[in-house]
C-alpha cells in the first residue's frame, strides 16, 4: 500500500482523500481524513510514529499545511487590529459626567423605580381605605414630592440679583399613570420612542414592550433583552422585578429615541 502527502491530501494506492494534519504525542503526525465505504462517509485517523518509514511525507506534509494554516491566523489578526485602531480613532472624546449629576440622576431612577413599584401594588389593594392602601398612598406622596425636588433644578441666583420667583410646578409626566377607559390607572408609560414604547402594566404584572409596525425591525434586539412575545396582547412581557425595570431601562437605551 502506497501513500503520497500533500498539504492538501493524502493519497493512499491511487485514491486521493483531503485531510487535516496534526502534531501527536512523541511527535508523530497524525492524518485525518474522510473515506467512502458502503455508501457512507467515515472519518479515518491514521497516525505515522517517528520511526515509520512515511513519517518524512507525512511531516512535511504537516509543516507546509501548518505554515498555510498561520499565514491566515496572521492575516485576519492583522485585519482585526486595524479594524480596533480604526475604531478608537474614529470613536468621539471620552467626557467624564460630573459625580453630582451621576449621584442625582441615580436617585432619580431609584425614585421613579419605587413610584412605579407603589402604584402597581396600590392597584393590587382590594379597598383603596384600607391601612395598606393608606401607607402605600403615603409612600407614593413621599416619593413623588422628592422626585420633583430633584428632576427640576434650581436656577443659580447671584448675591445681587433679585429672588426669582418660580411658580411652575415641576413635572413628573413620565411617570403618571396612562388613563384607560376600561380600567383607569393600569398602566404606568416607563420609557417611549420611534414607533415603541415600555409600560408597566399592573393588570397584568408586567413590563409590556409594544412596538409599531415601523419599529418591527427591533424585535430581535427585544426578545434578546429577554422579553418574551404575547399574541393576546401583541406585545412583548417580563416580570416586575428589579430586574425587569433594570432590562426595560438597558432596552431603552439602544432603541431608538423619536425625532
């Protein structure tokens, strides 16, 4: 039985198989390939030890396919950094946010969070007279009046400026409850854009991404962000959880905004 190696193929009496070489134990070569037999493809392992009489075939066999094998690697790794040098020049300055506005605005999540955590259990209360209803209310009034504290700022005034008066009543829109006909303060708007909006539903417990047909393209980012499609309600659920409101506000940001 005669063996002819090529980096591309190993040919034994004649018949010609492709095959893939590898480096053994001991420093053997090892010839993978695929060969016919009863109508089927089976994949055969040969192994040519140092001291058999093809193991010089088979190894420069070996080193010419290796050599064709790491000028590729080389290849595309020389691509990939050209592509990160190319990313991080092209990418815009770095601003490092001022820590009073990151502070403000993580209260500002942590306080609409609540308010929408207390309006969906107050819809839950079967007597809105009941002491659980009247300690929730309390807590949404608490919350409420914070958030609108701290989601208008104030306007600098000088030593000599007049006082300036300020009689608007700073608002809290985004986290109102939506009316519904049907069942009045259900539903609590969380996030909205292009064609897309995230609610939290207390009817149902869930956080709802609904999207418009021009937004149907974004339904793999959100099944992705781990909300699940309901053909009842033609939107996409999750629970309530923390992590829920953390995935709604992760999603949020990567659709697009309206414009």
């Amino acid at each position: 039985m005669s063996y002819t190696f090529t980096h591309r193929s190993l040919t034994i009496d004649d018949q010609s198989f492709p095959v893939d070489y590898f480096l053994g134990d001991n420093d053997s070569i090892i010839a993978r390939c695929s060969m016919a037999k009863d109508s089927r493809s089976i994949d055969v392992r040969i192994e040519f030890p140092k001291d058999d009489l093809r193991y010089g075939g088979a190894h420069g066999a070996w080193l010419e396919q290796k050599a064709i094998r790491d000028a590729a690697q080389k290849e595309i790794d020389e691509i990939n950094a050209r592509q990160r040098r190319d990313a991080v020049q092209d990418a815009p300055p770095v601003i490092e946010p001022d820590s009073e506005a990151v502070k403000t605005q993580r209260l500002i999540d942590e306080y609409a969070w609540n308010i929408s955590d207390l309006e969906g259990k107050l819809a839950k209360c079967k007597s809105k007279r009941s002491k659980t209803a009247q300690d929730i209310k309390a807590n949404l009034r608490w919350y409420t009046g914070k958030l609108a504290e701290i989601a208008t700022p104030t306007p600098p005034v000088t030593e000599a400026a007049e006082p300036v008066e300020n009689d608007v009543t700073p608002s809290v829109d985004a986290y109102q409850p939506l009316e519904d006909a049907a069942a009045p303060h259900t539903i609590t708007r969380l996030y909205d854009g292009d064609g897309w909006r995230i609610v939290h539903d207390y009817t149902l417990d869930k956080i709802r991404v609904i999207l418009d047909d021009t937004a149907a393209q974004f339904k793999p980012v959100v099944e992705e962000a781990g909300f699940y499609y309901s053909p009842r309600t033609q939107s996409y659920h999750k629970g309530t959880g923390r992590k829920a409101f953390r995935a709604a506000e992760s999603l949020a940001m990567v659709l697009p905004i309206a414009g």
